[in-house]
C-alpha cells in the first residue's frame, strides 16, 4: 500500500503514514502536535528555480557617420591650355624671328618686331593663365567654405526663441 506524504503545520517534518490512517489524529514525532493525517499525499513540488533572466540586447551599434570631406582644390584645365600655348608662342618667336631676321637682304628689323611681338603675346597669354587660374581656385575654395558653413549649420542646436523676461524701467510720474 502506498504512504501518505505531508508535512507537519507546525514544524514542517516531512511525514509518511500508511493509508490506513487518512482522517485520523496522529501525533508529529518531532515536535509532538496532534495534527490530522490528510486523505491524500500533498504533493509539493520542489520549487522552480527562477528564470534566468533575458540577456539583455547588445547595444546597437552606433550609426556610422559619414566622412565628411572636403573637395579638393583641382588646377583649371583651360589655364594649362594657355600655358602650353604660350611656351609655343615663345619658341615660335624665337625661331620666327631668327628666320626672318636672320638673312642678308635687311630683315633684321622684321626679325626683331616678330620676335618681340611673339615674346610680348606669350606673357599676355601667361598672364591670361594665371588669372584664369586663380579665378577658378577662388571659386572652388568658395565652394568649400560654403561646404562648411552649411555643415555647421546642421550641427548647431536650434536658438532659444523663448522670449526672456526683461526689466522694465520704472515709471516717473510728474505731478503738476
């Protein structure tokens, strides 16, 4: 015959008595209460261990911000053009000059006029290269501060629009 499993109100001693006994009054061999022998075993189960608890999720990773980079400062294409055309034109001068010029029949003077012209539209065009050189970098120069004004832009934090009290002047009153 199977035992009644309990426990003792008093003491809590697990108990086991013969089924003979339910509903009866038995005395606890441990503590010596007259306690009630129940109908059926209590059955208690082991408490469960707690749950362990949910690890918690990896922080997200931070959003990656972009590189902010500035454009680099690029050399005018058209510039190097007349650089190019102006070392022509100043060797040009000079053998322009050194074929008319350089015969016995008198043209010395024409050799002369076309090496000088030919010199003197070289630097003219150098000049021309140089100003359209810095003319394009002060563009793309003020195309990167433009860059940077409107970066810092969006990261400044809004102004304060709430109007601050402000101290008002006493008032003067004349009597007549």
């Amino acid at each position: 015959m199977p035992d009644i499993h309990f426990e003792c109100p008093k003491c809590s001693q697990t108990l086991d008595a013969p089924e003979e006994l339910a509903a009866q009054l038995i005395d606890c061999p441990t503590c010596k209460e007259t306690i009630e022998v129940p109908v059926r075993s209590q059955h208690k189960e082991p408490p469960k261990p707690p749950e362990p608890a949910p690890k918690p999720a990896p922080p997200p990773a931070p959003a990656k911000v972009p590189e902010f980079r500035l454009p680099e400062v690029e050399e005018s294409g058209v510039a190097i053009a007349l650089i190019f055309i102006a070392v022509l034109e100043f060797i040009g001068a000079v053998i322009g000059g050194f074929v008319v010029g350089g015969g016995y029949d008198g043209n010395t003077e024409l050799g002369w006029l076309i090496f000088g012209c030919g010199v003197l539209s070289g630097l003219i065009l150098l000049g021309f290269a140089r100003v359209i050189e810095y003319s394009f970098q002060s563009a793309q120069r003020l195309r990167r501060l433009e860059l940077l004004i409107q970066r810092a832009s969006e990261q400044k934090p809004p102004p304060n629009t709430a109007l601050e009290p402000t101290a008002t002047a006493p008032s003067v009153s004349t009597k007549p």
